[in-house]
C-alpha cells in the first residue's frame, strides 16, 4: 500500500489535493476514504493492532506499525549508517533515522519534501527505485509494498545492488501463501519470495507475519466504507473498493493471503557459481547482444527476424544472466505464450524455448549453478497456478530433459513420436483439390475457424493450442520463413469446393512434414490418405504426442522414436504430471524454431 497527500474540508465534505499524485483507481478511492473519515490520511499500509483493548483508531493504528519498522531498523545498531527508503508511506521512518544521526534518502515520486520535518536532514528525491542511482553504498534499504508479482525480481536485484557488503534490507507487503488454488493473482508468490531471496545471494534474518493485523485493519476498512458510502464521489468507486476489501478479506480467512516483513542480508561472500550474476527480463537486453551465445549453445547463426517474430511479435518471455552488471549475457531461458484449450476451456501456457547457457560454464547443472537458478526463476514468475501461464510445455532434447528432471524442474507427459506415411494409390481423390489458402481473404478465414471450433470440440478431454485464423496468421504467414516461401498452406475440398482440412506443410529431410492439421480429429486419417494421393512428389509424415497416434496412423505407417520427452513444469505448483500425461496435442507446427 501506499502514502498518500490528501486531506479533506469535513464541512464542505470536498478532497483538495496538496501535492499533485500518481494516485488513482483503487489507491485514489482508499486515500480518499480515509481524508473522509480522519480528516487527513499519513499512510496507506495497514496498521498494528495487537494490542486490541487500546481500541485506537486506525491512524494510530498505523503509526504503531510505522514504529515498529523503526525499531526493526536500528535493533542493535549504533554506528551511523546511510539509509535508503524507496515507498510514499516511510515518511515517519525517514525522519526518526535522520534525527539518529543517519544520512537518509527517500525516494518518492508522490511526494514532496514538505512531508518531512524541517531541518530533519532527509534527502528527498522524486525517484523511483529502479531509476535512482548512487555513487555510494548503502547499509540498510527499506522498500514499500504490494508490489507486483513479476517485480519481484528486479526489486531484489536492484536492492543488492544498491547495499554494500552486509548490507541489510526490509521489505513489507502482502503475499499469495498458498498457491494450490488455479486462480491468477497479481500478489508476488510467498515461496518465490524466499528462494528468490536466497538464490540472489541474501540471508533470510527475519520473515515476520502481520497477517491478523492485516485482518484486523480490512475488517475495520470494510465499516468505515459502509459509513462513508453518500460521501464518496462515485458509487462505481464504492462498489469497487467494497469488491476489493471483500477479495482481501475472503484470501485472508482462507490463509491464500499474508501480510510479511521480510528482513534480509546481502551476504558478504557469496558461493557457487556465478553466485553474483545479474539476472533480467526480455526488456533487459537488446536481441543483439542474444545472438553470441544463441550461437555458441545451437551451432547455428542467429536469426533476427526469428527472435523478432518470437519474442516482439509473439510477445516472448525470458529471463537472462549477466557475468556481471555490465557484463556479457551469459545464460538464457525464453518462452513463447500460447493460448490453449484446457479439457475445452481457454487457459494459457507458454512453451519453454531457447535454453541457453554459455558452453564454456556449463561446467555442472546442481542446484547451485546458473542453469538451475536461470530455469527456477523462469518457471517461478511466468508457469503455475497464480501466474500468467497456467502449464508449460516444450520440445528439450534427452540430455537436457535428464538433467531438468534430476533437477526436479520437470515431469514427464508424453512422448514426440514421427509417423511415416508411404505412398498409397487406394484412395479416390477424384473433384479433390489442394487451394493456396490467401489469410487476407474473410471467407478464408471463416473456413479456418470452422474447422477449428470443429476439431477443439473433438478434444475436449484434452489439451490443444489454439488454432483460430489469427494464430495461423502469425504462425505461417508472419513468421520469417513464410517470406522465403518455407511453408505450403491449402485446403483440402471436396467434390463441392467445400474445405475438408487446412493443411500447413513444410520440407523437411527428403519428405513432406505436416506441420499442423486442421479438421474434425475422426476425419484426419482420410485426410492424410487424399493427401498422399493429391502430394505425389514426396513421401508425407508427421510429428505427434505419442498418445493422440492412433487417431493418425493409416495402414502401412511407420511409427519412429524421435528421441523427444514432452515436459511439464514441476518446480512451481500446478496441475499435476498425472492429470497432464497422454493430454497434450502437439504438432510440429508447435515448435518455435521448425
């Protein structure tokens, strides 16, 4: 929660705004809820409410736990230290550390010095964390919560990189504790939280729970609302914030929800390997500076148009390791989301994708090397039931599944299986037709999602990626390879005109693959049969999970072992390997580099 700056004319029952805001949507209706209800508002975050027979009001209540921040600060320390305080709300902390003889920043890009005591010392800059800047270190940081889940790792790099050795942070705000409930959440992950701390080389000194003060305080919200109701602007922002409180209220009773102070250390003299590394998102990097080590972990040249198309255009994930602040990317582990159907409702999953780390330090894969915490923290932010990607799946060769699943990263679900399919003259191809499918036609597209609805209907009891006109636009028709004309996409109509398949092919090794196949799964061997018949010029396979072959082998097929585990992620809760083994319907049209 944050500080805000309002206070409020009781009379003419009207909110002057002090000092301009980033305030607004939920935080702009609680600042103003409580300038209704106080006459002015100090703080945002909840307040301490142990003391229960006090029955002070909740100001105070704020100001105690305000208190108990400073004194979780200073425990034990004499000598003077430089503070910094990124949050809106530490403005009480700021001023009694500088009056202790500390050398205090405060970030703040809300308010102004004003809110400061004259003459208190506090150096007030209107910065955020992730821009502000320092010649020196500092001993203790302070930062404010709630924060977004996916910030959890930049907040944590930035701190460490900001405190010098030992150097101690305290960071407060809520957390998703349990996250066994398939419900997204934007709250940073509880659990995450803590290896996160660990793997970026902080000691864990203290994780205190305010989760019943935090009850205490919604519960005393929720009243204040109610009696505030008339006063408020909107109806629609009492509606919301009721909603919101509820949310708070529901998720605390259940344990979903926590409230926490963690209090860390950065340690002194990290180990293992690359234990200093700096980690970062797609918005890290440029894709330049991708292409040496996509290079020197594929043997194969960097395609730029490719990681576009990826990572711009398919708005891929990833997070990557630096040797140092500015130093060479060094590991790498990317995603590409994908709408799904989960047994016939929409969900999302992202398929794991250029796994890189630099050859000549990939001199072990334990728990303690940049593989393990590049893929951990991956599968932490982006794969499991609270987060934006409900299931991940990908396409890693043997070696590297091995090693994910000793690392207890992975699970196995199925099994990438080739089918050949030899040439056969048995079937009646006569008025069947093969017709160049043109994506900017209306009527083409409309085909498209009719064989579509047809064929997810079909696998309801199972899970599929999306296959509507606009994925196969961006699939085959945006994609670098469409421009040097790699892929051949048709119907296959019938006697009528009427398309029976859209049918996406590419040369592969001396036959024909079939990327993806599109029409009611029952119809797909005949399917396969025409196309024999009507593609003379090159044998046809194609590449499947193993437990969706029998609705594709014809008579005579020849069934291959491509060497190919289908993975799940295990590291971070969500559905189980059982509930997902034999479910996926893959293709090779789901491959990010085919």
């Amino acid at each position: 929660m944050l500080r805000l700056n309002y206070k409020v004319d009781l009379e003419q029952r009207s909110l002057t705004t002090i000092i301009p805001t980033a305030l607004s949507g939920i935080r702009k209706t609680y600042a103003e809820l409580l300038a209704l209800e106080f006459g002015q508002c100090s703080y945002l975050h909840y307040g301490m409410t142990a003391d229960r027979q006090a029955q002070e009001d909740f100001p105070s209540q704020q100001q105690k736990f305000a208190e108990k921040l400073f004194r979780l600060a200073t425990e034990g320390i004499d000598a003077s230290l430089n503070v910094l305080l990124a949050g809106p709300s530490l403005t009480h902390a700021a001023n009694e550390l500088a009056v202790k003889g500390n050398n205090v920043t405060l970030l703040n890009n809300l308010l102004g010095p004003g809110y400061c005591s004259e003459n208190s010392g506090v150096r007030i800059l209107d910065q955020s964390l992730d821009s502000f800047s320092s010649d020196h270190k500092f001993d203790l940081l302070i930062v404010e919560g709630t924060y977004h889940y996916l910030q959890q790792l930049p907040l944590l790099s930035r701190a460490r990189e900001l405190l010098g050795d030992s150097g101690r942070l305290l960071v407060f705000g809520e957390y998703l504790d349990d996250d066994s409930k398939m419900e997204r959440s934007s709250l940073p992950n509880l659990s995450s939280m803590r290896q996160l701390s660990e793997r970026l080389s902080y000691n864990i000194l203290d994780e205190l729970n305010f989760t019943a003060d935090a009850k205490e305080s919604i519960e005393q919200l929720s009243a204040i609302a109610i009696k505030q109701k008339s006063n408020l602007r909107s109806p629609d922002e009492f509606e919301i914030l009721q909603s919101e409180l509820e949310k708070i209220q529901s998720e605390i009773a259940s344990k979903r929800r926590c409230f926490k102070i963690f209090h860390l250390q950065k340690k002194e003299k990290p180990e293992g390997e690359y234990a200093l590394a700096e980690y970062g998102a797609i918005d890290s990097f440029d894709p330049e500076e991708i292409s040496n080590l996509f290079e020197k972990s594929f043997n194969t040249q960097f395609n730029a148009d490719v990681w576009q198309w990826k990572y711009e255009l398919g708005e891929g994930k990833c997070v990557v390791a630096r040797e140092s602040k500015d130093g060479n990317i060094v590991s790498h582990y990317g995603g590409a989301p994908r709408q799904i159907q989960y047994f016939g409702q929409p969900n999302t999953a992202i398929q794991v994708c250029d796994v890189m780390v630099l050859p000549e330090i990939r001199r072990q894969y334990g728990k303690s090397s940049l593989f393990f915490k590049s893929a951990a923290t991956f599968l932490e932010r982006e794969i499991g039931n609270t987060v934006n990607h409900l299931l991940g799946f990908g396409f890693p060769n043997q070696k590297a599944m091995n090693i994910a699943l000793r690392l207890e990263l992975y699970e196995k679900t199925d099994d990438f299986v080739e089918l050949v399919f030899p040439q056969s003259s048995d079937a009646d191809v006569t008025g069947k037709q093969l017709i160049s499918i043109d994506i900017s036609k209306q009527h083409q597209q409309e085909n498209i999602d009719g064989l579509w609805n047809e064929m997810r209907q079909n696998l309801s009891e199972g899970i599929v990626g999306d296959r509507h006109w606009r994925y196969i636009k961006y699939r085959y028709f945006d994609h670098p390879f469409a421009q040097a004309n790699l892929f051949r996409c048709v119907f296959l109509t019938d006697e009528s005109a009427k398309p029976k398949a859209a049918v996406f092919l590419k040369e592969h090794e001396q036959r024909l693959l079939i990327m993806d196949l599109i029409c009611p799964v029952a119809n797909m061997k005949d399917v396969i049969i025409d196309l024999n018949q009507l593609l003379e010029e090159s044998e046809l396979k194609m590449w499947i999970t193993m437990a969706w072959v029998d609705k594709l082998r014809t008579d005579g097929a020849i069934e291959n072992y491509l060497g190919i585990e289908i993975p799940c992620n295990f590291w971070n809760p969500g559905p189980s390997s059982k509930g997902l083994y034999g479910a996926w319907w893959l293709t090779a049209g789901d491959m990010d580099f085919m």
